[in-house]
C-alpha cells in the first residue's frame, strides 16, 4: 500500500501541472481566436462604408 501511494504522490503534480497548462493554452487559443472574429467583423464593416461612400 505505501508503494501505491507514493507511486500516486509522485504521478498526481505532473498531472495537474499538465491540466493547468492545457486550460491556459485553451484559453489563450479561444481569446485568440475570438478577437480575430471581431477584427474581421469590424474589417468588413468599414468596407461596407467605404463602398457605400464611393459614387
């Protein structure tokens, strides 16, 4: 029984460290992803007033 909870002491911080990074870089991934949502959005209505500008 201790060498399973070593073995288990010893595998458990990895494993969160792991998780933590991997919500991180979602995170950061969905943000990203996101802002160049809007940019576009925002690209494509200034080109719309541009072109309703235009005689």
């Amino acid at each position: 029984m201790d060498l399973f909870l070593e073995i288990l002491g010893s595998i458990t911080p990895p494993i969160f460290i792991g998780l933590l990074f991997w919500f991180i870089m979602r995170a950061i991934i969905r943000s990203d992803s996101k802002e160049r949502q809007v940019y576009a959005e925002i690209e494509a209505e200034e080109r719309a007033k541009l072109e309703a500008k235009k005689p």
